[in-house]
C-alpha cells in the first residue's frame, strides 16, 4: 500500500472538474470567498507581526529622542503658527 505524499498546495485540496492548475486558478478567481489561508498560516503570520511590534517598540524606546523644532517650540509655547 502506497502512501499519498504530504503536501501544502491548496490545487490537490480542491476538487474540481478537471484538475488542471489553469482551472483551480480560474476557480479560485471566481470563488475568492470560499478560498481562505490555512489556519496554521494565519496564527504564524499573526505570531510574526506581534514580533514585529514588539521590536519597533524597543528601537523606539531604546533610540535617543531628539527636539526637531526647538526654536519654534520657545517662541509659541501655545501651538500657534505664526
């Protein structure tokens, strides 16, 4: 007894009438609402932004803060533009 080969593609999950990778496209094309991204690809990518923000947060903090406009903020203290 043979085994089927694992396989991530979402083309050998989808029966359709021929099976050809030109028609799963065009399937896929017109059935965007039945088509959606495996769950273990949503939490990575979920798991991957929350990462993201979490460094930027400490370069954010760890960087040294700068004044950009000092001069006009001693001339307006009130936020006016003048």
């Amino acid at each position: 007894m043979t085994r089927k080969k694992k396989t991530r593609s979402l083309a050998d999950k989808v029966t359709i009438r021929t099976g050809r990778r030109k028609d799963y496209k065009k399937w896929r094309h017109e059935n965007p609402d039945q088509v959606t991204s495996s769950r273990r690809f949503v939490v990575k990518k979920q798991q991957q932004r929350k990462l993201q923000a979490v460094r930027k947060l400490a370069r954010q903090q760890s960087g040294q803060s700068i004044a950009i406009h000092p001069d006009k903020e001693a001339d307006s203290p009130s936020g006016e533009h003048s």
